[in-house]
C-alpha cells in the first residue's frame, strides 16, 4: 500500500507537466522551505516600543495572569492559538513513517486553519509512540493553547489519547482524523439519503475500516438516528460479530449477532457503503449485490474502495462520494476542523462535544442545499453546481462555511453549556475581517 502511493504522486503531472512529485518539492522548498512562519501583531520600531513588549512592561500583563488565568485571552495569543500535534504514527495514507516526516502534514494543516477561519497553529511534532507518555507530553504544553487538534496518530491509541487528554484539559481537544471525518461523511450522507429518498431509521449500512475515521463515523451516525442493528462493521479479518474473540472495546461496540462473515456477504442488499479502509477492496459484484438506488463513499486515498467510473458503469442509480478532489463529493475536512475550532475558540469552549460535531453536520448539509454563489462557480473555472447527485456536500471555497458552520458549533457549545463565553455579537462571521481575537 505504501509502494502504490509513492507511486501514485511520482507519476501524476501537473497542468505544466511538471510531476506532481516535483511541483510538490518545489512548493515546500522555494521561495523559503516550510508553509508556516511568525508574524509579529505589536510594534517593535523603537525603544517605547521594545519597553513595552519585553522588559520591563512585560511584567504587567504577567501579573495580571499570574492573579487571573482567563486574562491570558485578553493579553497572549491563546484564545486564537491551536495547537497541531502528531507523533507520525499514520501519515494520510502513508502510515507510520515518524514524526518528522508528518512536519509538512502538520504544517499544511496549519496553512488551512489560517486561510479558511483565521486561526493561528504551532505545529508540534513529537517522538513519543507510547499513550500515557504522549498524554503527558500534551497536556504539559497545553496551557500555551486555546485549543490542541490531535492529527496523524495511529488507532487504537488515538482513541486513549483523546480520551485521556479531554479529562485533563480544559480545553477543547479533537482529534481531526477521527471527528473532521466524521462531521463531513455524516453530513454527506444525510443528503444523499435525501437524493436517494431514503429515510436514515431503515438503511442497511457496511462501514468498511475499523479505525479512527471508521468508529468516529459510526458514532456521528449514532447521534443524528442511526440505530447500532442498521450497520455491519468489517475490519482486516471480516465482519466485526458477536462470536469473535479478538475484538478491543472500541470494536466489540459494533459487534453484531450476524451470520454474515466476509464483506462480500455483508454487501447483499445493503443501502450504503461506508469506505475507510483501502484501494480496491469493494468489487463490481459487491456493487451489483446492494439494494436498490445505493450510496457508497470510498474514502481510502490516494485510491478509493472502488473508482467511481467503474461503480457508475455498474449501478446507473447510485450516489457516489471519494476522498479525493478529482472526482465529485469530496468528504474533504477542510469542509470541517477550521471552522469547528473558529466557533468553540470564539466562545472559549472546554470541549467541542458530540451537540457542537452535530451542529457541524447539519450546517455542512443545509449548506449544500442551498443555491451556490457565483464565487464557487468562478473558482471552478466555471463549473455549476445544485444539489444533487453530483453535488452533495459545499465546496471548500465555499464562502459562507466560516460563517455557517463557525456559528452553529458556537451557539451549540453555548446552548450545551460548555462556553465559559456568550454568543458573539459580531456572529455569523461573513469574512476573516470580521474575526475579532
């Protein structure tokens, strides 16, 4: 899996024929190596100047920090600082290739956080594999941080770590490959059920992939209705059934009395195929096998479950989704973690809890169906979208997702009582202009 990865990017061209490979270098190495940097916000031109930010005028604000940890919002940059943090354990689609080697993933994060909701990112990348060790690390730094976006670490441990960093910290903790996932699948998948005519309490659902983004998904889908007897979980070894032994508690969750044991059998009559796995694995007669008027998301990148010219070619009436821009419906997390840490930053939020992951989810869904803007059109060079099987969840460029999904996390996070700060007045937000730190 590894090998067709490289392969994959050292071959693919660019629109000047560069290999993307090389585009790639080249734009992380030129005109200065790396995609983040420090920018000042204060003068630092003259003496008063310096006075002020250092010694001896620093003291001031220390003091008043020292008796008031919340004033660290009104004079630091903690309440639009996030930490991005990995220990390179599984890199995208690459797996566990260190920490170092995740710099330009957590840097690249860092870029997005900043040019779609304006938030500020350190990108942290840490040699420590072993959870309480990696915990330790985390929660030692956090006070520096308004908010900490776990990123690129391996199941199971990802799932103690999340867990055991939210019980220590006071604030909000998400771990992007598990929820951002979660947040834009689910939210795609409500509306093809909508294309579909499907009602979300009667489908028959396979989640191909029991990892971070699989079990994080099943368990957004239990928050907007489905029930646990509507999804058959397939892992490396087959169909995730009661009679197992071998199964960690994450996985027993979904356990089910089945007599289904491959993901061949798990396929007949299904209505929706989730894919978090890797290439190639659902077959055309799998394909043929679902139920009428199916919707299959293969999300493994670089190559998905199955390509959707091969699926379209077999089933004329499905509804497809990827992870991957080339094709239609990319469940793309950019869609969601900028905007979720914008809303819950904005309100100072202790946790983004499963009200703020489903306010996300229907945001992102009543967005796609409203009318595009022009903006979106010109981006696409001049590509027009409506809701509909080509089109089930917003573009990235989509203007009004710092604005629609920011506010709906932070009303969440307030109504859920988790926001140690009101509503803003200034919300919804129409542009980064409007961001006020």
């Amino acid at each position: 899996m590894h090998c067709r990865a490289v392969r994959k990017v050292s071959t693919m061209t660019t629109s000047t024929g560069t290999s993307l490979h090389q585009a790639a270098l080249d734009y992380h190495e030129q005109p200065r190596p790396g995609k983040l940097a420090v920018t000042l916000t204060k003068p630092a031109d003259t003496a008063h100047d310096l006075t002020l930010a250092y010694s001896p005028g620093v003291a001031a604000p220390v003091r008043e920090i020292a008796a008031d940890a919340e004033t660290a919002y009104r004079f630091t940059n903690k309440g639009n600082l996030v930490a991005v943090i990995s220990n390179g354990t599984a890199i995208l689609g690459l797996g566990d290739l260190g920490a170092l080697a995740s710099k330009p993933v957590m840097e690249g994060k860092g870029l997005l956080f900043r040019h779609f909701a304006g938030v500020d990112v350190f990108d942290i990348e840490t040699d420590v594999t072993d959870v309480d060790a990696f915990v330790d690390v985390v929660a030692a730094i956090a006070p520096t941080f308004g908010g900490i976006n776990l990123e690129d670490i391996s199941a199971p441990a990802c799932f103690e770590i999340e867990r055991k960093l939210i019980e220590r910290c006071d604030i909000p903790i998400f771990h992007d490959d598990q929820h951002g996932t979660a947040v834009i699948a689910t939210a795609a998948l409500l509306n093809a059920l909508e294309i579909q005519g499907k009602a979300i309490e009667d489908v028959r659902i396979v989640c191909a992939g029991a990892g971070a983004a699989g079990i994080a998904t099943l368990l957004m889908l239990r928050t907007v209705g489905v029930r646990d007897e509507q999804i058959t979980l397939v892992d490396s070894r087959g169909v995730v059934h009661t009679d197992r032994d071998d199964l960690p508690a994450y996985k027993r969750d979904f356990a089910r009395a089945t007599e289904a044991r491959t993901l061949s059998d798990a396929m007949h009559d299904a209505d929706v195929f989730l894919g978090v796995s890797g290439p190639g694995i659902l077959t055309e007669d799998m394909v043929r096998a679902m139920a009428e008027r199916p919707i299959i998301f293969a999300m493994a990148n670089p190559d998905p479950e199955i390509l959707p010219e091969t699926a379209h070619a077999i089933r004329s009436d499905l509804v497809m989704a990827t992870g991957r821009s080339d094709f239609p419906n990319q469940v793309n997390n950019v869609l969601g973690f900028p905007f979720i840490f914008r809303g819950a930053l904005d309100v100072r939020a202790t946790v983004i809890n499963d009200e703020m992951k489903a306010a996300a989810v229907y945001a992102l869904r009543d967005l796609a169906r409203a009318s595009v803007p022009a903006s979106v059109t010109d981006a696409y060079e001049g590509v027009e979208f409506a809701f509909g099987r080509d089109y089930i969840i917003p573009k990235p460029v989509d203007p009004r997702l710092l604005g629609t999904v920011a506010a709906a996390v932070a009303r969440a996070a307030v109504d859920s009582g988790v926001a140690r700060r009101p509503y803003p007045e200034h919300y919804p937000l129409r542009s980064l202009e409007d961001i006020r730190y």
